[in-house]
C-alpha cells in the first residue's frame, strides 16, 4: 500500500485490515455519514446481476434487510433466543 494518510473504506472492510495490519486503526467520523453502497458487475454477467436482484428482493420481502440494518446500523439486537436444538443436549443429555 502506498504511504497515505487515511484509506476511505466500508467499516467492515476496514474491520478486517486492522485484524490483518494491527498497525492501521480504523475511526468512524462524526457525524457518522451513511452512503449508498453498490456491487459492481460486469457488462456481460447477466448471470451474478440476476442472482444479486433476486437475493435482493428476496432479502426485502421477508425482512432480511430490514434485521440486518437494524443490527448492524442501529447496533439494536434482540431478545435472548432460546438455543438451537441439539442432539447432544436435547437427545443425549451430556451438556446442560
């Protein structure tokens, strides 16, 4: 990389360098701006644009986008789930 003051980037992206380089830190600005984000796809990928507008919709008709922002932009997270089921808790008892 060459030498820079500061990289722009998606916080997740930036996340995963500081795991990689420990010497970079990732800092959100104040205030915080949301911008739209996009996939690139090529001219000639009919095939990945039709699965990224299918998940899309998909993830939009039944709430997906709508948990993920929640959780991931408003950081809400939910209630205490009960845990999954599990053969060996549930069937044979080894774990509480």
């Amino acid at each position: 990389m060459p030498d820079a003051d500061a990289v722009l980037s998606p916080a997740e992206e930036g996340a995963a360098w500081t795991l990689r380089h420990p010497r970079f830190s990732l800092v959100t600005p104040v205030p915080t701006l949301f911008l739209p984000f996009g996939f690139a796809v090529g001219r000639d990928d009919a095939d990945l644009l039709l699965f990224l507008n299918t998940w899309l919709l998909n993830a939009k008709g039944d709430g997906t986008i709508d948990r993920l922002y929640d959780y991931w932009m408003l950081g809400r997270v939910r209630g205490s789930q009960p845990p999954r089921w599990s053969i060996i808790r549930d069937v044979l008892g080894w774990i509480d």
